[in-house]
C-alpha cells in the first residue's frame, strides 16, 4: 500500500493463476503485436490515469494501477478503429495480445505518481527547495528520469523467478489477463466487451460530472457533515464528533478502490480510522497529552485537532501530529515483518536476480530448470535490460551530483537498497497486491538520515539528503510502485502468450510519458492549491498523509533531539510489536484459509496517518457492497464489478484535473459555489 493500494482482487473463483490460457484455434494470428497504435493510445489512457494518481495520492496516499483502465477502455477504442479504417491509419485485427501491449504501456505511463504525492511535497513543507515547484521543474524532470527506467531492468530477471517458479499470483495481473481474455474471446464476446465498455464508460463520465459538479455545492453533493446538522437541530454534543473529522464523502474513486481492494485491508483500514480518530484521539485530549485549537469560534464545542504546526511538538503536539509517530512505525513494522517471514523465498528470488549475472561473468554452472514457456527470439535479450541498467545508473550519479550536490557513493547506495527492498515490493504485491512502497521509503530516509548525521551535515542538508535519497529510492525500487504495476502485467503477459520483449518496449515508452505528465500535473496541482507546499495553510483540500509521515521522518532523523512526545513513542511501540505479533501470527500458527481474517497492520497504520473518515468509510462501503454483490449476483459482478471500479477511480481523477483548471483560471467553486451544508456556512469544497 502506498501507500499505495493497487487493485487487490480475490483470485478465489479464478480457475487458473498461473498456466498460459490456450489459444483458441479458430483466432487469427496475431503477427503484429507491438503496434503503434496500441502503444500510442496506451500512453494517452495512463496520462489520464497519472493525472488520477496524483490527485488521489494527495488526498489519500493511495495510488493505483491502469491495468484495468487501460486493458478495457484500449479495447473499446482500438478494436471498432480496426474494422473501420484502413491499414496505415491503425486498421487490421486487433488482439488479446496486442490488447495487453496498450494496457502495458497504460500501467507504465501512469506509475510515477508517488514520487509526487509524498517526497517532493514534504521537502517543498521543509523549505529544501525552491519557493514553488515551478521554479524547480527542470530538476523535477531530471530526478523522474533517474526513477523512471531502473526498474524496468530488474523486472526481466525476477521474471523468471516470481511468475515462473513462485508463481506468485500478483492479482492484478490475472484480473487484466481474464478481463482481456473474456474481451476477446468465448460465447457472445462482442455483446460482453461492448456491456463492459459502456459499463466503464458510464462510470467514468458519471464521476467526471459529479466530481466537477459538486465542487459548487460541496455542503450538499459531496461533504455530508451529520453531525453538525445534528449539532445544528439541538444534539449539541455531535460537535465532537464533527471535530474529529468523521464526515460521510460521496467519493466514486474510493467506493471503487474498496470495490478492488478487497474486504480485509478496507476493513482494516476503517479499524485504524476509528481506532485513532474515535477512541485514542478523545483519550489523549481528556488527558493533556495533546491540545486543539478553536475551529470557528461561532459555534461552541468545535475543536480543530489536525494542525502540523511544529512550533512545540514534544510538549505541545496535536492529536494529528501525536497519531503520526505510531502509523508511520506500524507501516514499517508490518512492511519488514512480512520480509523475515518469507525470508527464504527472498533469499531465492535474490540468487535468482543475481544467477543471470553470475552465468554470464563468472561462468556459474548453477542449473536453472524452470521452463520458460516463452519462444527464445520473444524473450528480453540480456544487453537490453542490461544496458538500460547501467545507462540509468550513470545519469542518476551525475543528476544527483550535479543538481543536488549528493555524494556518488550515497546515490550508489540509495541504488544498492532499491534493489534490496525491491523484493519485499514483490512479494508483497505478488501475494496481496497491496504495495508498502512509502513505509519503505520512510526505512530508506532512517538509513540515509543516520549517514547524514554521521557526516556532520547541518540539519537542513541532512533533512535533504534523506530525503531525495529515499525518493531515489522509492522510485528505483523494481516492485515498488513504478515497476511492480509492471511485474502485475508480465504476469498478464505470462498468461496471455504475449511477447515479453513486446511488453518491454511498450513499457518504455510508457515510461517517458509518465515523466513529463507526472511532474506536470504536480505543478499544476500546487499553483492551484497551494497549502500542498505550505504548511501555513490551516486547510487543505489535499490531506496528503504519505507527505506527513515523510516531513516527520525527515526532520526526526535530522534533528539533534528526537522531536516525539513520549506517549507518543510509547504508543508506537506497542503498536509496532502488535504489527510484528500479528504478521508472524499468520505465518505460523494461523492457516492460510483463515489469512483474511488477520488484521492488516499497513492499512492500520494508514489509518493513522490519514487525519480524516471520509476516505476509510468510503472503501468500507465500496468493498461491502463489492463482497454482497460477488455473494448473491456472480455472474453480474463478473461482468461488471472491475469496470466500474476502474471507471469511477480515473473519473474522479480527471474531474480533480478540472477543478485545479477552474481554480487557476477563477471559475471555480470556491468563488461561484455556494457554502449551504458546510460548517458555520464555510465553504467546504
């Protein structure tokens, strides 16, 4: 999760996760699969989906993946162009396999987003770089580059390992192998892909709408704030409740995320919520160990316990910045419990990655068994990946060196832990699709802001150094976010019969799209909202909790004393051991058919984090609603349940693009809307 939560979907009704589906014999040959007009229109659908991570990713730390998005809607694009035009204008018989190379090509360019929706913000906050991200956007292109191309390369090796020995089911991945399988093929596939198309279509265009049109009324279309109507008509005492941000949100891209991700994380994830914001959050302020402040002193008894004002954090913590310290440790503790239990299959996939390296240049006889169901001129030859690797390598030493003044040796080092934590990305996404991608780059932050102290850096350049270096990190990092969506779609690639060399080059032109579109709809995000940047902003739009727990670790392993109040650690303490209880718990007393009812201690500590309800309780819904319709309607929800999850996710995203527009351009709702149902009559968009 990183947070990000890709789409976490029950393989359990799916016959086969790990064997190629056969091929029907009446199908055409599929002579073309890498096209540009699979490619091209790829790229185009993971820009939209981009533009609907880094909005997402704001509000929530969430990000997700455009398999689906991309696996469908490609379908709906490409195949009537194949029947109705000629040729040379990007006519002739559009496959399943083809249909894959437009969804890989999606996944890749929309996979950069987390770069932009935790580090870079968090070191804006800390005043680290320039004043706005426009004044810095040719180092903001750069440092994408450095991230964008180093995973691409592992992918290839590990391959082998993960999809072909483990076989790991990497959910994600099957689900866009059977969504295009089922577009392309069996009784009525035409009426079916043509049901599902409009499906995702409506669902796309009625989030769009909503979201655009709600930002006038957000009081009565949006935010529905009971408890101060409650308040309002004579329960004076739901103030409180109002005040520890429990808020209902009519939010279609999170009623699809719970939709995908699945009951166990959407309801752990609720559990930290209330655990935080209605049980531990009203203790810790009965007791003085944190403080609010006064929200709108027109009506009595609403507090606001969410400031991140850093101006006495020991003594004087808000509940918000109280609660960050047992999160942040919960996301690490599960993240690297999960690590030692699988410590073996680590150990494995490790020798694996290694094991080509050690064939061609030490002349290892290590035998290799695994059969590898892919023709030999279809594979990744070994120059590809591998020149790709140390060309990326070298322009990240000099970007680094020459824009931000970092040592080679820590860029180097930074390089040397994305491939190690890269495999707890794997296995991670592998088994539950849930991705820890930004508690692991808060580990790297440890270890590169423990180096900085060493160095005697001041506390600004420390607070730097950890930080790119566990962006670079982060983004590096094969499984990790970047290019875990892409071990998801050789995963898809395996059980279609696609071309893996096919996928590759897809993917990296996927790869320079997200570059420029990730870092260019941050710049617009800030200049339309500029408290993403600025902590002198009371609210926000954006609660961006993944930036929260970046600046705090930035600043505690660069500070001469540990800015943590003590209850604080304490609590994060026992919680970071219940983490550590729990995971290994599920690996050696609990059985596996009783996994799901483990909590998860990474949605958990999101909980945390996240300083308001809205999203939580929007997932539970979605993945209520999800397990109800899956129980008592299969066949519908097999037909239309990833559609419309998929729709309502980029939907939302896109209508988030076209309200940061609106309020750059003075149009939006916060000049023409109305504040009926807001607090105090404020406007609440």
């Amino acid at each position: 999760m990183s947070g990000d939560s890709e789409e976490k979907l029950e393989p359990v009704r799916f016959i086969n996760t790990d064997e190629p589906f056969l091929e029907s014999p009446d199908a055409p040959v599929e002579e073309q699969q890498l096209t540009v007009r699979a490619v091209l229109v790829g790229c185009i659908l993971g820009g939209i989906v981009a533009a609907s991570n880094i909005y997402i990713g704001l509000k929530t730390g969430w990000t997700f993946s455009s398999s689906l998005f991309g696996a469908i809607l490609g379908f709906a694009i490409l195949k009537p162009l194949s029947r109705s035009t000629f040729t040379f204008l990007g006519g002739g018989y559009f496959g399943p396999k083809e249909n894959n190379i437009c969804q890989s090509a999606a996944t890749s360019a929309g996979s950069l987003g987390l770069l932009f929706t935790s580090g870079f913000p968090a070191a804006y906050q800390l005043g680290l770089l320039s004043v706005h991200p426009k004044d810095d956007f040719g180092r903001l292109i750069t440092f994408t580059i450095c991230c964008a191309f180093f995973g691409l390369s592992f992918t290839q090796p590990l391959r082998k390992f993960y999809i072909l020995k483990l076989k790991l089911v990497f959910p994600s991945g099957v689900a866009a192998a059977y969504t295009i399988h089922s577009l392309h093929a069996g009784k009525n596939t035409e009426a079916a892909a043509r049901k599902k198309v409009k499906a995702l279509v409506y669902a796309f265009l009625c989030a769009i709408i909503l979201r655009v049109v709600s930002e006038y009324a957000p009081g009565v279309l949006w935010d529905w704030h009971i408890f101060y109507t409650l308040n309002r008509i004579g329960w004076s005492s739901a103030i409180a409740v109002e005040s520890w941000g429990w808020i209902w949100e009519w939010t279609p891209a999170f009623i699809g995320a719970g939709m995908l991700i699945g009951i166990n994380a959407s309801y752990s994830f609720l559990g930290g919520s209330f655990l935080a914001w209605a049980i531990l959050g009203p203790i810790i302020v009965a007791k003085g160990l944190a403080f609010g402040s006064i929200a709108n002193s027109s009506i009595p008894g609403y507090m606001d316990y969410m400031s991140m004002s850093l101006t006495d954090p020991i003594h004087h913590p808000s509940p918000r910045y109280w609660m960050l310290w047992p999160g942040t440790l919960m996301l690490l503790c599960a993240s690297f419990a999960e690590v030692g239990c699988n410590w073996k299959s680590l150990y494995a996939g490790m020798r694996s990655a290694c094991g080509t390296l050690l064939r061609r240049f030490l002349k290892d006889n290590v035998e290799d068994n695994s059969f590898d169901p892919v023709p030999e001129h279809e594979r990744v030859p070994f120059w590809a990946w591998g020149s790709l690797l140390v060309l990326s390598t070298i322009i990240t030493c000099v970007v680094m060196a020459v824009q931000f003044g970092q040592n080679v040796g820590i860029t180097l080092l930074a390089i040397l832990f994305s491939f190690l934590f890269s495999f707890i990305g794997c296995e991670s996404v592998g088994r539950t699709n849930i991705n820890p991608a930004t508690s692991i780059g808060n580990a790297s932050q440890l270890i590169f802001g423990g180096l900085g102290r060493g160095q005697g850096y001041t506390v600004k350049r420390g607070e730097l150094l950890n930080s790119l270096s566990g962006m670079l990190t982060l983004g590096k990092m094969p499984y990790i976010k970047q290019a875990g969506h892409m071990l998801s779609d050789l995963k898809t690639t395996h059980l279609l019969g696609s071309s893996p060399k096919a996928v590759f080059i897809a993917q990296l032109f996927g790869a320079v799209v997200s570059i420029f579109v990730s870092a260019g709809l941050y710049v617009v995000f800030s200049t339309a909202y500029p408290c993403i940047n600025d902590l002198n902003y009371t609210t926000c739009a954006f609660p961006a909790p993944d930036v929260q727990a970046w600046r705090a670790v930035a600043v505690a392993v660069s500070s001469s004393t540990l800015p943590i109040p003590p209850t604080s650690g304490y609590a994060a303490i026992a919680l970071g051991l219940a983490a550590v209880f729990s995971v290994v718990a599920k690996y050696t007393v609990v059985p596996p058919k009783y996994h799901d009812f483990i909590p998860n201690f990474n949605a958990i500590g999101m909980g945390f984090v996240m300083n308001i309800s809205t999203y939580p309780l929007a997932m539970f819904f979605g993945s209520t609603l999800a397990f109800l319709w899956r129980r008592m309607f299969f066949n519908n929800y097999q037909m239309y349940c990833f559609a419309v999850a998929a729709g309502f996710l980029a939907g939302e995203g896109i209508g988030g693009i076209v309200n940061a527009i609106f309020t750059i351009t003075g149009i939006s709702g916060a000049t023409y809307g109305t504040s009926v149902g807001c607090p105090g009559g404020v406007y609440c968009g």
